[in-house]
C-alpha cells in the first residue's frame, strides 16, 4: 500500500508565476518543483553556466588546442553506457569540428565483460597497440577512479585528461587535467553534469580558446551547438539531476532533434523505435532511444552504438539502428527470464523483515544485472543490488551487481561503510546515491549480503521504507485537453523534475485486459457538475487486476493520434481507496 501525498508548493510563488503571464496549472506545477521566479523558466543557451566556472576546463581546452595544432595522435576512452556513447560520439564529432584530422583522433570501449570499468591498464595496451601509437588519452564518463590505468599510460609516456562526473574517491588519479563538477574545489554551481555534459563544455572552452589564437572568429567559428542532440539523449538516458542548467542542454538538444538537426544515426533510432522526432520529448530519449543504445553495451559492445552516432549516412545509419533494435529485444527476453527467475527467489521473503535485496544466480547476465536491480527496486521499494557471475584474470569466481537504490538511502555511501567496516569484502566499487556497481568473490556473497543488509537495516526506517505516490492535486474539467496534454508532453521533465502526476476520483464504466497484461480503461472523473465530465480512455501498463466501479487513481495526461485526430490518455500509476 502506497502513501499518497500531493507536492506542496509556495502560493505567493504561484501568484508571481500568474501574474508574469503562465497558465495557473503550469504556475502551480513549477512552483512546486523549486521554481521561484519566472525568470528560472528561461532556458535560453546563453543562460549556460559559464566554462570558466568548471575546475581545470580552461586547462583541459589549453591542453588539446596545442594538441590539435602539434597533431598528437589522440584516443578517445569511452564508456559502454548511453551517456559514454554519446560523450564519445560528441567528443569525436566536436574535436573534429574544430581541427582535429581523421588520422590523429580515434576511440576505444572497454568490454564490460573482460576488462570492467573505466581506463585500466588493460585499456591502456589496446591504445598502445594502435597506429599511430596516441600521446594523449581522453577520458569521457570514466577516468576518476583509473588511478592504476593513468599510472601505467604515464610510464609508456601518454598523457591522460580525464572528463567525468562521477563522485571521486579521497584521492584524485595523477592525471594531466581532470575536469569534473564534482571534484574538490570545483565552484561550478550544477553537479548534475552527466559526462556527455562535461565534454560538451570541453568542446565550448576550446572553441573560445581557438577564437582566442586566431584559429576561429565568431563567424567562421564551428557551430558545435548543432551536437546539442547527443548531450541531451545521454544526459536524460544518464538519469541525471535535471536542473536549471541539464534543462537547458536537454531543451535545445531536443529542438534540434524536432527540426531534424540530429545525426542519422539517432534519428534512425527514432524511426526503429516507431517514435517521430518531430514530437521529440524527455520520454522518447529516456525510454525508447537510450535503451536500444544502451543494449550494445550490455548485450554486445558499445562501438557499434558510437558507430551509429558518428554515421552521416541514413543508409548504414538504419542498419545499424535495426541492429541494436535486435539487440535490445533480445535484451528485453534476458531481462525478462531473470526478473521471474529473481521473484521466484524472493517469494518466501517477508519484505516486513527484509530491509534491502541481494540476489545472484549463475545464469544471470552481467549486462542485464542494472535493468533487473531497477525493476525490483521499483517493485519493492527496497534498495537492491543484483549479480551476475565473473572471473578474474586468474579464472577465480567473481560476482559483478549493480544496484539501484530509493530515495532517502545513499547507496555508494552504504557500499563504503561496508567496505571500511569489513575491508576486502569488496574488491571495488563506485557509483553514487540512487545507483552504483560493485564487484566481490563468488564465495563471499553469503557475508556481503548479511553485512549489506545489516547495515541497510541500520540506515533505514519504516519512514523511507514506506512507498509513497507524490501526485500534483485534480484537474478540472476544463483540463482534460489535448493542448495541456501536448504542452505536458513536450516540457522538460525528468529527474530532480519529476512528470505531474495527477489525481481524482472516477468512475469506471469500462475495463478489459490488452494483450492479457496490460488494463484498459473507460473512466468518467467524478466531478461536482457531473454534465462537464468527459468519458476518458486510460492505461495501467502491467497490471491485471481489475478496479472496483469508482476508484481514486494517480495518472498522468498524455496526448496521441490516432489517424490524425489527437486525443488525449490517462496513463494510470497507482490507486488507492483513501487518495487525499
């Protein structure tokens, strides 16, 4: 049973929005996601932070303006996850862009599977193996944790600028540069810069570098906001913080998407995920197009997602884009069969008594472990951390999780309480409060989960534990449109800035089952002038049971068409019999 709440907002701000001209609904919607004034709501680009605010980004730009002129061979070391992909395909795209030649810029993806996360010395002879041999590597979304993999690079005399923006450890790795918002001293006011985030703002510094020496002036300069596209996909598929600043990346990124200014590559993506561009929104980018990228990297290897990224062709751009739309349907079968083979596990448990979930099985894929974790977050609202078996570079048995968390419980900072407590038990880890990775000895499962619990037991109470539906109060009548559904749709919205959920009460005149999974509505909202209340069509994915004649639901207000004529869907999230 869920505890339902409405998200309270400051009236007088509400007032100020109204009286500054915004509709009283959407005054309401973004008082009550912090927004204190109406300037806050424009996202203009040149109401960006600036780049000289972010540690060591002037450097950074310093660093590869005279490699670009000297023609370092450089390397690109991604990550296999949306957000690497495209903080790779920018970082090639853009460096290009600004003077980089074909022959002096390239890329490598670490396997996940043999050569686990982030620059490691394995990584560092792949790029000593390339011709030409790279004097400086380039880290996107990973490199704050590579101590030992930018030691070795420096004894075979390359250098390493490390962009990330994860949480770093005590100590930072000895690399020539490293930008990220959230390493000590750094004044930049957003830390919720995904990867893609931090390399665009590489990209900005060096291009006022470049303008700076002469290279470039403000009218031959490269237009490098036209990549806008790629740092909004990885930032929403990242799920990172969107506030003021992401919002402002995400909301050009998806103009440019709409105006069809976006590689080929994500554009075919659009069209394998039966999704227009022109309509581009959060959703699409966090729910159909990063996922299909993100499936090269779990089931594959991430160079083919980069592959389609940096693909000017629509010919090779659509095959590529129908591979990982293969790809990741036979990801949906995998997850599919370790979700029931995780909840048969757990069906004896009482989630009374069990503070946080660990499960492994030998038949679990490492690729698939985050995606599970997350669905039996959601399901149980419990922090849990799912493993999939491994080996070392010797064959001994490891087990490699990843874990998602709930709000109110940092889950990288329980992984350290675990690891300082009980020193070896993990062999590393990192990540941050809602997500993180891990890796221990197969044989060490049974003392890892007795200790994880125990301090997860000692971390939270009933309060956090207690699933909560945090709605944005009724519609009227006059609401129910499809010009409020279609301005819903097409804000800015995400995490740190959550979609309204609505509620009310209603009266169902009609329900049946799609598919045998999923619960289809006719509903009527119950309202004080019954002859104003239109016959709604609504939706709860992935639920069978039926609802009693009237019930109080939480949804969401969405918008289709169906041939050509727009109307408008609840999407229901939640019922309850005593909805405030």
């Amino acid at each position: 049973m869920s505890v339902f709440s409405q998200r309270a907002y400051p009236d007088d701000v509400v007032e100020h929005l109204e009286a500054h001209g915004l509709d009283p609904l959407f005054a309401r919607l973004y008082a009550a996601r912090g927004i204190q004034d109406h300037s806050e709501l424009n996202l203009e680009a040149k109401q960006l932070l600036p780049p000289a605010s972010l540690k060591e980004c002037e450097t950074a730009a310093r660093l590869l303006a005279d490699a670009i002129a000297s023609k370092r061979p450089m390397v690109i070391v991604a990550d296999y996850d949306c957000d690497g992909a495209t903080a790779c395909a920018l970082g090639m795209r853009g460096l290009r862009m600004l003077g980089a030649s074909e022959e002096q810029l390239g890329y490598l993806v670490p396997n996940r599977f043999t050569m686990g996360y982030g620059l490691t010395p394995e990584v560092v002879d792949m790029a000593l193996e390339l011709n030409p041999r790279p004097s400086l590597l380039i880290t996107v979304d990973n490199g704050i944790a590579s101590h030992q993999g930018i030691d070795y690079a420096k004894t075979h005399g390359i250098d390493v600028l490390v962009t990330d923006h994860h949480l770093p450890s005590d100590q930072l790795p000895n690399a020539l540069a490293i930008v990220n918002p959230n390493q000590p001293g750094c004044g930049f006011a957003s830390k919720a810069l995904a990867g893609v985030g931090v390399m665009f703002y590489v990209l900005i510094a060096l291009r006022a570098l470049l303008r700076e020496r002469g290279v470039f002036t403000n009218t031959t300069q490269p237009k490098v906001e036209q990549l806008f596209s790629l740092v909004a996909l990885g930032t929403v598929a990242d799920v990172a913080q969107l506030d003021r600043n992401n919002r402002i990346l995400v909301s050009h990124g998806l103009r440019k998407i709409r105006q069809g200014q976006a590689p080929a590559g994500l554009l075919a993506l659009f069209e394998v995920a039966a999704r227009d561009p022109r309509t581009a929104s959060p959703f699409d980018l966090g729910f159909a197009i990063g996922p299909r990228l993100n499936a090269a990297g779990r089931l594959a290897d991430m160079s083919l997602g980069i592959q389609l990224l940096l693909c000017d062709d629509e010919t090779r751009a659509m095959s590529l884009a129908q591979e990982l739309d293969r790809i990741n349907r036979e990801r949906r079968v995998i997850e599919s069969g370790m979700q029931e083979s995780a909840l048969a596990s757990l069906a004896h448990l009482s989630m009374n008594e069990q503070a946080a979930l660990c499960l492994w099985h030998p038949d679990w894929h490492q690729g698939v472990v985050g995606i599970v974790a997350s669905r039996l977050k959601e399901r149980f609202n419990r922090p849990t951390i799912v493993f999939a078996p491994a080996e070392d570079e010797s064959g001994a048995p490891l087990l490699r999780g990843s874990g998602r968390s709930i709000q109110g419980f940092h889950l990288r900072d329980a992984l350290d309480v675990v690891s300082k407590k009980y020193p070896g038990l993990i062999l590393k880890f990192g990540g941050h409060a809602m997500a993180a990775g891990l890796t221990i000895r197969q044989s060490d499962f049974d003392d890892f989960e007795h200790h994880f619990c125990e301090i997860s037991t000692s971390l939270l109470d009933d309060e956090i534990l207690q699933r909560r539906c945090i709605h944005d109060g009724s519609l009227g009548p006059d609401q129910f449109t499809v010009e409020i559904a279609d301005r819903l749709m097409q804000e800015i919205w995400g995490q740190g800035f959550p979609q309204p959920l609505f509620y009310g009460e209603f009266e169902v005149l009609q329900q049946s089952l799609m598919k045998d999974k999923h619960l289809r509505l006719q509903l009527r909202p119950l309202l004080k002038n019954e002859n104003l209340a239109p016959v709604l069509t609504g939706v709860w994915f992935n639920r069978t049971q039926t609802l009693p004649q009237h019930a109080f639901l939480a949804f969401r207000l969405v918008s289709d068409r169906f041939r050509e004529e727009a109307r408008i869907q609840l999407i229901i999230e939640a019922a309850n019999d005593s909805l405030p």
